[in-house]
C-alpha cells in the first residue's frame, strides 16, 4: 500500500500536477521523484514490489488476485513515470527471472505465459505512455532515442560520460588502496579530489559533479572497502540469492 501510494504520487508528477506543492518540484529535469528525493531510488523500490507483487498474483485467488494484480501494474507504471532506463531493464529482468523460476516446477508452466504477456505489456507502454508535460518533455521511448541521438553527434552524453568520470575516481582510489579501502561512507568525501585530473578533458568538465555514490555497487564497495571488503559483499550477496532460491 505504502508503495503504490508513492507510485500514484509518481505518476501524478509525471503528469504534471503535484498535490503536495503548490508548484512541481523539478530537481531532475522533469523526472517525479515522489517522497524518495531521487527518481533511480524510486523506481528501484518501485521495480521490486511490482515483481513481489506479480509473483503474489499468480498464486492468489479471487479479489486478492486482483489486489495484487493492481497493486504489480501500479508499480510499474510508476517505474515508467521515473524515467529510469537501467529500472526498465531491471524489471523486465526481474520478471524474466521469475518465468525461469517458474518452469522449475512442473505445476507452474501454465503460468509462464502470464509473465510473458505482463513483460509484452511493460514493453508496449514504454512506445505508447506519452510525454510529460512537466519539464523537458520527455518519454520513456525518448529516453532511449535520445542515447543515438547523442552518439550521433559525437558529443558528451551527461548520462554516460559522466558515469566515466565517476567509475574512473572510483578505480583510482581502489588502485590506491586495493586492499582495505579508503574507508566505509567516504566515497562522496574524496570523489572531488580524484576527478579534479579528469576535469581538464572537454569531455568531462561539463559532468563536474559531487557524486554521492559510484553508480556501480561493486566499484563503489571495492573503493572503500577493498578486496576484503568485497569479499564479504559477494558473500553477502551469494547468501541471499542462494537463500531465496532455496
């Protein structure tokens, strides 16, 4: 419930209107970041309850099939309504992963179809949801257009260069101190001291940014933690994914 509410709140940014505010609040050209403050938190919490949500669907019966059901197509539209191209992928990853899971059990093959046509669904509303009136106008399918546009002109694309420039500071730093890291919660702290050298390219200077995070979990691990801080994370990561199998 408390999800789907901050989706609803998502989609209506989306559409322009904010019944929070008086006015939209705008800190990411046009993106609705609901009550996350960032549209990629957002969607990435939206993108897991929407799979948890499908995966209740296809067991329940009744009116709560279709509460779950709602509930699944109401994360995902608010996925949509982010903007967020890599949650795009994460999703239709996810329920990918779930129709793998489902022919493991003979008694569930009939239900696979019903991921593929949620997947197919997802798909088509990434053509068909139209622009936000709220910024830049912007759609899901403009959000990749834009990625030939960009490489087409053969200039600097925000979205990748300046993940260049952060993931480069971020191998520097694990170059430095390979094994125990600069230290946990400090990536934010020294980033602006190692791309200071990358900043002189004409490519990179414009994406001068204070970067939070590494953008890239094991990156941003194995900056301040190391190898053996790595280590652990894999484990930790190896633990989860073997318990939920199990």
């Amino acid at each position: 419930a408390v999800s789907s509410i901050a989706a609803i709140y998502g989609i209506l940014q989306y559409a322009g209107r904010d019944i929070i505010w008086s006015s939209p609040i705008q800190p990411y050209g046009g993106r609705p970041v609901s009550t996350f403050g960032n549209p990629n938190f957002l969607s990435s919490h939206l993108m897991l309850v929407s799979t948890m949500a499908f995966a209740f669907t296809l067991n329940a019966r009744g009116r709560e099939r279709w509460g779950f059901l709602l509930v699944a197509f109401i994360n995902a539209l608010g996925v949509l309504s982010t903007l967020t191209r890599s949650t795009y992928v994460g999703l239709i990853s996810a329920y990918f992963a779930l129709g793998i899971l489902l022919l493991f059990r003979k008694e569930f093959f009939g239900k696979v179809k019903w991921v593929v046509f949620a997947m197919v669904v997802f798909i088509a509303l990434v053509f068909i949801l139209p622009h936000t009136p709220a910024s830049k106008l912007q759609s899901p399918l403009a959000r990749f257009t834009e990625i030939f546009t960009a490489t087409k002109s053969g200039e600097s694309y925000g979205p990748w260069h300046q993940r260049i420039l952060i993931w480069s500071s971020a191998w520097d730093m694990v170059k430095e101190r390979p094994l125990m890291g600069k230290g946990w919660g400090v990536f934010e702290l020294f980033f602006p001291f190692y791309q200071g050298k990358y900043l002189f390219s004409d490519v990179f200077v414009k994406w001068r940014t204070h970067a939070n995070n590494a953008h890239n979990i094991l990156l941003e691990i194995w900056a301040q933690l190391g190898i053996v801080g790595t280590g652990f994370a894999i484990w930790l990561f190896s633990t989860v994914f073997l318990a939920g199998w199990k």
